[in-house]
C-alpha cells in the first residue's frame, strides 16, 4: 500500500468567539504554540446583543493538519462554532487594500487607467500622488499592487481576508 503525501491548501479559518478580553490571544496563541502560520487575520465584533465576533485566518497547512486545528481551536474557550473553507468550499473571500502611488506626467495617467481597469477608487488625491481603495480577492489586489510597483507604489494598507459561506451554509 502507497502513501500519498497530501499537499498543503490555503484555507480560510472562521472562528465565532465570545466577545471578551483575551478570546483573539487564546487562538492566536494555539496557532503559535502550534508552530502554525497565518498569513492573514480579521476580527470584528459581528453581533452585539450576543457579545460575539468573527475571526477570520487565512493560513496554509495540508487537509490532515487543517482538522487538528480546527479540533483545537472548537476545544478553547469561549469559541462558539468553527469553519475551515478550502477552495474546494463554496465560499467568498474578499479583502480590501488602500494603495497609495506618488506619480506624475505618464506615470500618473497609468496609475489611473490601471486603476480604473481593477475597479479601485481613489479615495484621496494631490497633485503628486493618489490614494486607491480596492476590494476583491487577494490575487486580484496582488495583481493590482504588482502592476503600481514601476508606477510609484508608496505604500499599502491591506485588511486581510473576511470570509463566508456560499447558500444556505452558515458558521
């Protein structure tokens, strides 16, 4: 009998927590106890009346190591639910970046027209550089930075990723 290695996934990890001091620490500090790594992290209080948030991990590990964290992180308190999205999962995952380019002359038009092409927004703008808010998947705002780097990219500010389940499946 052979034994396929499995090949690590990108995996969105969402958590619902108790909204209280120290729930973001305690998981933070399992993936770190752990050795795991996150690539990405998103936390925002997502219903007051239950005094609950949302974390949202973009981490990368195989299928097997993906469910020993998702057991782990069910077993620490006060985690409600958990939810590890694959590509392999209907899911959406979106992220927003503000990118600042300082550009002028050709340069400046480019940054525009490219901008105009990804949809982002400029949300600030002098004579000597702008600002662009662009919402999308993270190779989508990948792509975008990639192409401002020979313009003038100064400086990006990115979310992470938020993430939810596609039809009727909930957290």
């Amino acid at each position: 009998m052979t034994t396929q290695q499995e090949s690590p996934v990108s995996a969105v990890i969402s958590i619902q927590v108790e909204n209280e001091s120290g729930a973001l620490a305690r998981v933070i500090g399992l993936f770190s106890g752990r050795g795991y790594n996150i690539e990405s992290l998103t936390v925002a209080a997502v219903d007051e009346t239950r005094r609950q948030s949302r974390i949202n991990i973009v981490t990368t590990a195989t299928p097997r190591v993906l469910e020993q964290i998702r057991a782990q992180v069910e077993r620490l308190v006060p985690v409600y639910r958990v939810s590890v999205m694959t590509a392999a999962d209907p899911h959406v995952a979106r992220e927003m970046a503000l990118v600042k380019v300082i550009a002028s002359g050709e340069r400046r038009a480019d940054a525009l027209r490219i901008a105009q092409a990804f949809r982002a927004h400029p949300v600030d703008a002098s004579a000597t550089s702008f600002v662009f808010e662009l919402t999308g998947a993270t190779d989508k705002l990948d792509a975008f930075i990639d192409l401002m780097r020979p313009l003038g990219l100064a400086e990006v500010s990115r979310t992470g990723v938020a993430a939810i389940a596609r039809g009727a499946a909930i957290l």
